[in-house]
C-alpha cells in the first residue's frame, strides 16, 4: 500500500482509537515504528504504514519489535511499538532491562488490552507492567485523546528518559470518535552516543542505574499530582465519588454525571493528593477500573478508605448498565428488578466459522477422520479447528506453545496414552514468530512428534498481513522470501520427512498424514493452499448440488464449509433396523470458490460444476482447476 | 449532562456482510451535520461469519460509546435471526428496519441448533415494531447483488434526525471514486431501499 498525503492540520476527523494514535505517532516526529499484528492493536501500524517520512514494519515478533524501537530510540530517534495485551507478555523480556537502559529518544509502548475477550486466549490488565517496569502508564478514554495523549507521551519520555506505556483497550481501538488532528513535527535524531554504563547492560552497570528507577517513580509521582492529564471534576452530588481511567471514565460520566469525578490519564504513578482531595469531598469513594483491583488496591494502602471490586466485576468490560445498579446498591438506593422486555431473546449462537474454502478445512477434516491422536493446537483462523464439526484440537495456549505442549505429552505421557499419537498444528505466521523454537526443541530432544504447518502465506486471523514467507513487506512491497522448507530442515527434521502437500487434495493429504504419525520421530508436513481473504487466492468454478442425487448422507456436511446448506432432514430405518437421520443438501454459489474439499467424501457423486452462464458475477474471471 | 438528545443506531449482521461499513457511512452523516459521534463494534473475528454489532451514537456530546438494551432508535438488521437476536435493545417507541435473510450457520446445520421459524413475527409478537423487507432480492433486481448495502442504507434513511440526502451525499462520496456509474447504481439502490420500507409501511403499518 503506498503511502497517501495525511490529511491536513486542523481538518476533523472520524478516527479509531487506533488511526488516532498512529497520527499522533507521525505528528510527533516518530521515524520508527514496528509491531506484529495483534487484535486490538493491528491497525495503529497497518494505519502507520500508509504515512510518508517513516520508518514502518511487521516484526516477526513483539520482543523484537520492542527492540527495533529501543535500538531507534538508542540514536535519538524517536521510536514507537504496538502490541496486544499478551505480546507484551513476549516483549516483557526487553521491557524489564529496558527500562533499566531509559529512552535516549521518545519511546512510546502501545499496549492494547482486550477486555471482554473479544479475540484472545486470556483477558490481562497491562497496567500491571507500569509497577513491575516502573514506567509510566497513560490511559485514555476515547480517540480525541488517544491523539493527545500518545503526542504527551513522547515529550513526557524524553524529559524522563523512559520508555511510556500508552494502555488502550478495545473500546479504545476499534471506537471511531472526532479528532482535530495537527502538523507534524520535524525531530532529528540527535545520534548515537557510546555509553556502555547505560547501553551494555551487565551486572554492575546495571546495578548501578536502578536507584534511578526508583527515584523515577517519585518524580513522576509529583508530575501526576500535577498533571493536566489528571483531572478532578467537583460534581455537584456528593454523596458518591469516583475515581477512574480510560473508557470506564465515560461510563462513570454516563451513570453518574454529578458526582465528583478524579479521572486519571496519567493514571501510574497516580497523584496522592488529588486523590485525598477527591476523598474529603465525598461520602464514599468508589474506584471504577478495568480489569483488576489495582488503583483500588493501592489507594486502600495509602490509607484512604474506598470500595471497588466488592461492588463491581474484576472481568469483562464495565458500562453504565453495569455501573449504576452496582453504586446504588453500594449507597443503599432501592435498586429495581430488569425489566421484563430487558431479557435478550434465545437465539441459536453463532461462533465464528473457517471461510467457504478455507485451507484449513481439508486439515481438519481430515484429522477429524483419524482415531487414536493427540493435537495441539496454537493460536490463529486455525483455532477455530477446535470447534464443530472437526472437534480437531485438543490444547491451545499461546503463540508458537503447540509445539512445546506437544513435546511434553509425548515425553510425559505413561502407559495409558503409549498407544496415541501425538501432532502439533501451528499456522506459518505463529510458526515463524515463536513457533521454530519449539521445533527446534522436538528436534534435539527426540520427540515424537508430526507437526503440521499450515502456510496460508499470510497472517490470517488479523486481516491478511504480510509475513517473512510471504515476499511481500508492510506496504505490499516485494521483500525477501524465506523458504519454510529450508527453515524446518535447518532446525533438524529429516529431509525425507518433510513433507508438502495440497490441503484441498483429502486423499493424498489423509494418506501423508497416516504415514508420517507412524513413523518414529519428528516430522512435518506443510499443508501450502493460500488464505481465501488474500489477493493470491484466486476463486476456482463454484459447485452446485444435483438434487435429485443426493442420497442425504450428510458426509460433505462434516467439510464444515460455511457455503452448504441443508434443505431438508429425514429420517430412514436401516435393514439392520437401525434409524438414519438423513439431511439433503445444496451449496450457495454465491459463496462457494470452488475447493472442492465437499466433492470428494460425496458418496453420490451429486456435486458438480455449476454451467460456466450460471456462474456469479464475481467470479467470472476465474478459471477451474480440473 | 442530559444524554437525551442522544441518537443510539445499533446495526447487526454477520461477518462479512458490511454491516461495519454502513455503520461508517451512518457515523460520516451524523458528523456532517455537526454532531458529536462514537462508533464502536464487537468484531473480534468479524470476517469469520461470527456475529458483528456497530453501536453508533451521536448528539451534541456522546459519553460511553456502547449502547445500553432498551434504549435503540433504529435497529437495522442485516438478516432475520440477528435483529431478533439484539431486539432487546429497541426502545418500547423505537423501530427495527430488517433485511429478511436467513444466513444458516454450520452449527445449525449440523443439527445442533434450531433457526428461530419467524425472526420477525418475533420481534413483532414480543410488541416491536418492524419493517422487514428483501435487501438481496431489491440488489439482484438492479443486477449487483452487493448493492444490498446501499439497499440498507436507503431503508434507514428515513429514520435519521438529518434528511436523508445527507447521508446520500455520504454514499456518493464514497463512491466518487469509482465511476458515474457505479453512483448512478448506489443512488438507484439507496431509492430501492427507501422505497421498500415505505411500500411496506403503507401495506401493514409496523
């Protein structure tokens, strides 16, 4: 994607949260910013890249990424990353000696929390890291300051030479609101300086800088006291107070508006006397937070009384539904029952689903057909293999750790699973971000493990960005290609056991995969098919259902393909006396592309081409495969 | 500060649908006028054929940008089991304005749910008002099946607080870029749209 004229100074924009930083990262001068993409925080970079005068990249991983910004803000650049909650979990290693080095030029984190859980393994409170690094923590509360506040926190690291944590949640990141955007400012990097005392991290230097953090903790304390960004409204209802930060602000305010409010931008290290001041004009404080009993718990240490968590949830997003009951309750307010119509109609659910030929779904299938396995799963579209109808993966836990996890059953397990065989599915992006590691391990441990590698060339679940195995960079330029076959060799897998194969071809995949579990040690194989959401993916002629021929097995149902449709159900009684339920089906040929992945379990052979006349619109262009 | 001057538009579908995408085109309206405005959505893994909801607030000052059960003007609903599913969100006074799709998920047709016989008849039964009409069909008719978008938007154009030749002028723009053509066909489609809901309202007032 080439990079387009930003729109000017002054103009009024409708940004995400997310579109709002990465202006707020191009005004501020930034000349490097990098991230692995990661929902909720995948666009600040995507947005980013389309900025001129920038240094923009997809890290392989979100350590590295952490990295490539401190090296840049080593020269006196001024650097930027963005992460998801749980890539700062990966990053934590760089932070924690990080923060020890401090920023030479700005230095900003972006760390995006996905309270409610809308695309994670686990829902974790990032404010934690501000204690734990002793950095600061900003916290806005909508895209106006997620603007403001990001352009703060560049000035706010240089003046202390740390790095910031600029905390967002989802309802930061994917919430478009109105920003007046600005220029950009011209900084020039001031250059790299030799200074192995603060560079070179080795026991003694580094020892003798954390004092310094410190200290830092306490000088930044009297900044927030001071702070514009902290920010105490006097309300004029007094009998309940708030303390709060980010978008809880915004409820609170919705719920509450008279009450005196202390809403904390800066909100680590929070301002004491603000807080004691909120405190004496108020009957009772409630602190109003997400996720966990943090702030609450450390006002409570200073000695100030106030509630929290033992009236509100420590999970999940917060919203004025959920607030207002729950204060007054607290206050002792007669508190009314929902309202009858309130109760949400029943409705079947309607998890998300791999796309009408999806690569993913011959693997599936496929593993769905085979007794007697053990699979771990990772993180990516190919989580969804753990749902209907596959049923396919038995563990996911984190980025690359299904390699790890599936050494250690192999290794752990006794007499009971001797029999099983043990496979590890990862994706080609999770793959290259965490996952060679663990390969590297079953490698040089002897596991017994078949891994399969499903290289969909691209990264998948956040939209289709490039990889290091895609050829292609950030702006979609052509980049180095690295080959995955060459890399699983190089980390020790047997050449003659790897193996690549066609994901859409069920029988030869089905046979290499009973093949490879049985023999002793690692393999791989590498199911290669392009992800339908990307440009290299092109539609094949879509199928059609000759109904008349279909006998109602309902094998092609089992594909999981999202475009089969079940026209009507019946039920038979077998000679044996045994009663078959029989569904009769038809594809949407407006959704179907063509895989042919339903073709092949048709018993009937009732799945045929549709006419090329008949052939939707937007796919004309394509051509058949057979 | 008063939150009644608040407009709340909740728009739902399925991934995929561009149920995201009108909601943008509803928020650029709403700033046009001058109003404040928040948008937001739960689209984790929208593109996937999960569930997609687009909260759109505007006013004078938009605080919280979820919209709380109960308190909806508009309901635009992409497809049939979807708006029954965030009916409880309509005001008792407010209006769902419906595509009647039926988009079967896998789940259901492996068996293991039901798809509600009549989404609307129950909406309609538990006392909302709705207008529901074939977004797809009106889109085949004018030979581009994804005009249905456009079909949606003409359907809610009559339900907003500014005239619907803003919010036109907003599929225009957006359009622009494309050709005459392509906005000769969206301006058709936006009229197609408005069209259904008024012949419908006319046959059985909702």
């Amino acid at each position: 994607m080439a990079a387009v004229m930003p729109a000017s100074a002054a103009s009024r924009l409708l940004l995400s949260g997310n579109e709002a930083v990465a202006r707020a990262v191009w005004e501020s001068g930034v000349r490097v910013a990098a991230a692995y993409p990661g929902t909720p925080a995948t666009e600040i970079i995507e947005s980013l890249a389309r900025y001129p005068d920038l240094y923009a990249e997809w890290s392989v991983n979100e350590k590295v990424s952490m990295e490539v910004a401190l090296g840049a803000s080593m020269t006196g650049a001024r650097a930027f990353c963005a992460m998801k909650h749980v890539g700062l979990n990966v990053a934590s290693d760089c932070l924690m000696t990080m923060t020890i080095t401090g920023a030479y030029g700005g230095l900003v984190i972006a760390v995006a929390d996905d309270v409610g859980m809308s695309s994670s393994q686990n829902e974790q409170d990032s404010r934690f890291w501000g204690r734990f690094a002793h950095i600061p923590v900003l916290e806005p509360a909508d895209s106006q300051e997620a603007y403001e506040m990001t352009k703060f926190a560049f000035g706010l690291s240089e003046q202390y030479e740390t790095p910031v944590l600029l905390r967002l949640t989802t309802r930061i990141c994917h919430v478009k609101g109105l920003v007046v955007a600005g220029e950009r400012e011209a900084h020039e990097p001031a250059g790299f300086v030799k200074d192995p005392q603060r560079w070179v991290m080795v026991p003694a230097h580094a020892k003798a800088r954390i004092p310094a953090l410190f200290q830092r903790d306490e000088t930044l304390r009297a900044v927030s006291d001071a702070s514009p960004l902290n920010v105490l409204e006097a309300g004029s209802n007094r009998s309940v107070g708030f303390v709060t930060s980010g978008p809880a602000y915004m409820h609170v305010k919705e719920a509450f508006p008279d009450a005196p409010v202390l809403k904390l931008g800066l909100s680590y290290p929070w301002p004491p006397e603000k807080v004691r001041e909120l405190a004496a004009l108020c009957d009772t404080l409630v602190v109003v937070e997400e996720t966990e009993k943090l702030l609450e718990t450390e006002i409570r240490a200073a000695g100030i009384a106030c509630h929290g968590k033992d009236v509100l949830p420590s999970i999940g997003e917060l919203s004025p539904q959920v607030l207002h009951p729950a204060v007054d309750r607290l206050l002792g307010k007669p508190v009314p029952p929902p309202a009858p119509a309130a109760a949400p109609p029943r409705v079947f659910p309607r998890p998300p689903t791999l796309c009408a030929s999806c690569p993913h779904m011959g693997m599936y299938y496929t593993l769905s057909q085979i007794k007697n396995i053990i699979v771990a799963g990772d993180i990516g579209c190919y989580t969804l293999g753990a749902g209907h109808p596959w049923n396919a993966l038995d563990t996911t836990i984190c980025m690359g750790a299904t390699m790890g996890v599936a050494l250690g059953i192999d290794k752990g397990r006794g007499s009971v699973d001797k029999n099983k065989r043990i496979l590890a599915v990862i994706g080609d992006s999770t793959f290259m971000h965490m996952g060679m590691q663990g390969l590297l391990d079953i490698t040089y441990n002897h596991g017994n493990i078949t891994v399969l590698l499903l290289d969909n060339n691209t990264t998948g679940m956040t939209g289709g960005q490039a990889t290091p195995a895609s050829g292609k960079d950030i702006h979609g330029k052509e980049a180095p290609k690295v080959d995955l076959f060459k890399i699983v060799e190089a980390l020790g897998v047997p050449n003659e056991r790897i193996k690549v194969v066609d994901p859409y071809q069920l029988p030869v995949l089905f046979k290499t995969v009973r093949d490879e579990i049985k023999v002793e040690g690692p393999s791989v194989i590498i199911a290669r098919r392009p992800c339908v959401l990307i440009d290299d993916f092109k539609p094949f002629r879509p199928y059609l259902v000759e109904e008349d021929k279909c006998t109602g097995c309902g094998n092609c149902i089992e594909v999981g393909c999202p475009a089969i449709h079940v026209t009507h159900r019946d039920k038979v009684v077998k000679p044996s006396g045994k009663e078959v339920e029989l569904a009769f089906v038809n594809i949407d040929s407006q959704a179907c592309t063509g895989c042919g992945l339903c073709v092949q379990p048709c018993a009937p052979d009732a799945i045929r081409h549709v006419p090329r006349h008949d052939i939707p619109i937007h796919i004309v262009k394509t051509t058949s495969t057979s | 500060m008063s939150t009644n001057d608040i407009t709340n538009i909740l728009v739902c579908g399925i991934g995929g649908q561009g149920v995201m995408t009108a909601a943008e085109i509803l928020a650029e309206a709403a700033m046009t006028e001058g109003h404040d405005v928040k948008k937001t959505e739960v689209a984790g893994m929208a593109q996937r054929g999960g569930v997609v909801t687009s909260h759109l607030r505007f006013g004078r000052k938009v605080l919280s940008p979820q919209i709380e059960p109960g308190t909806v003007q508009v309901l635009l609903g992409f497809e049939g089991a979807e708006a029954l599913r965030w009916s409880h969100y309509l005001k008792p006074d407010g209006i769902a304005l419906v595509n009647n799709a039926r988009l079967v998920p896998p789940v259901v047709e492996l068996g293991l749910f039901d798809y509600p016989e009549d989404p609307t008849g129950q909406m309609r039964a538990a006392g909302h008002r709705v207008v529901s009409f074939d977004a797809m069909t009106i889109a085949r008719d004018l030979g581009e099946i994804r005009l249905g978008n456009t079909v949606m938007l003409g359907a809610i154009a009559d339900y907003l607080p500014f005239a619907a030749n803003v919010l036109l002028a907003c599929i225009d723009k957006r359009f622009a870029r494309k050709g005459e053509k392509v906005v000769e066909a969206n301006r058709r489609a936006f009229a197609a749209g408005r069209d259904a809901v008024a012949r419908q309202l006319a046959a059985s007032p909702a």
